[in-house]
C-alpha cells in the first residue's frame, strides 16, 4: 500500500499493491497493521456503507458536527469525482478543498479526517461506492454545504447541472455552515 498526502496534507490518497494476472487480480482493501503502519493513524471503524448511484448525481457536501466520521472511501465500480472539504476553524486550510478521481479501475481509496465534508459527482453511468467510517451515522448532527458554493469555488467534472436530493439542493452555503472547532 501507498500512501500519498494531497494539498491538504491530512487527506490522503491510497493505493493498494494489486496482484494481477489472466485470470484477474487481488489486493488487499484495508489491513489494520499496515494502515496504522503506513498512515500513522489508530483508526478504529465502525461501520461500512455501500452506495449506487448513476451519472452525474452528486451526493454532498455531507459531515456531522457531532460524531465526526473519518471515512475511508473507495469506488468498485465505475467512477467518481471525489471531494474533501475542510471545516476546522482552526485550519490553515479552512475551507480548502481537494479532489481526485476514484475509479474500479485506478483502484485508489482516498481517507477524509473528521473536520471534513465530504461529496462526490459520478463520472461513469453508474458507480458504486464504498465507504468505511469512524463513527456511526447520527442523522440528528448530519449537515451540509451547498455543492457549488462560490466562495469554496469546487471544480466540480460536470457539463450539465447534477442530480441532487432535496436536502443537497437547499444545504446552506460555507459562509453559514457549522464548522468544527
């Protein structure tokens, strides 16, 4: 495994040793000895989620304020353009954003810290998605952002407008969001 820090050095992006032949591949989508190893992190997960969705929905910008969730995210079919945004006051990033495309193909997982939010666009018709978290869901300290918020200003791969749920298309701007101290 790899493990690559991004423009904002907590995000990180990784890539897994993949062994391939004719017959197909295998790697290893998360060890706990080689993480802690590799990443420095005594991440303990709790729960793992699995999400399908088809071209060009976008889902986020999602964090709770309370319970923060680090995830570790990866694609295992099709692709996304996935995104940290970081929400702690007292960053040297505060609303910074990284982005990076995830793909069955590449492979490559990306872990958002808590402090952060989090959304992805999908590239490809349809993509899964999965992601392990930190902490348990609490849709009571669930918030968003607003996807194209012009101060955060995210570079979003889209032609056309996205397909959105209702909370995603009324999430509050950046400038009035919950942040983390």
């Amino acid at each position: 495994m790899e493990v690559r820090p991004t423009e904002i050095p907590e995000v990180l992006v990784i890539e897994p040793r993949v062994f391939g032949d004719a017959r197909g591949f295998f790697f290893e989508s998360f060890n706990q000895r080689v993480w802690e190893e590799k990443t420095g992190l005594a991440t303990r997960f709790v729960q793992e989620n699995h999400s399908r969705s088809a071209r060009h929905v976008l889902r986020g910008l999602h964090y709770q304020i309370r319970q923060p969730q680090g995830k570790l995210v990866r694609v295992i079919l099709g692709a996304v353009f996935d995104v940290a945004v970081d929400l702690r006051r007292s960053s040297p990033t505060l609303g910074r954003w990284v982005g990076r495309e995830l793909s069955a193909d590449n492979r490559r997982q990306m872990w958002i810290p808590e402090g952060f939010a989090h959304g992805f666009v999908v590239l490809s018709e349809v993509a899964e998605f999965l992601y392990m978290t930190t902490d348990y869901y609490a849709p009571q300290h669930e918030r968003a952002v607003i996807w194209n918020d012009p101060d955060l200003a995210i570079d979003w791969p889209l032609d056309n407008g996205p397909t959105l749920s209702e909370k995603d298309r009324n999430a509050p701007r950046f400038r009035d969001a919950d942040l983390f101290d």
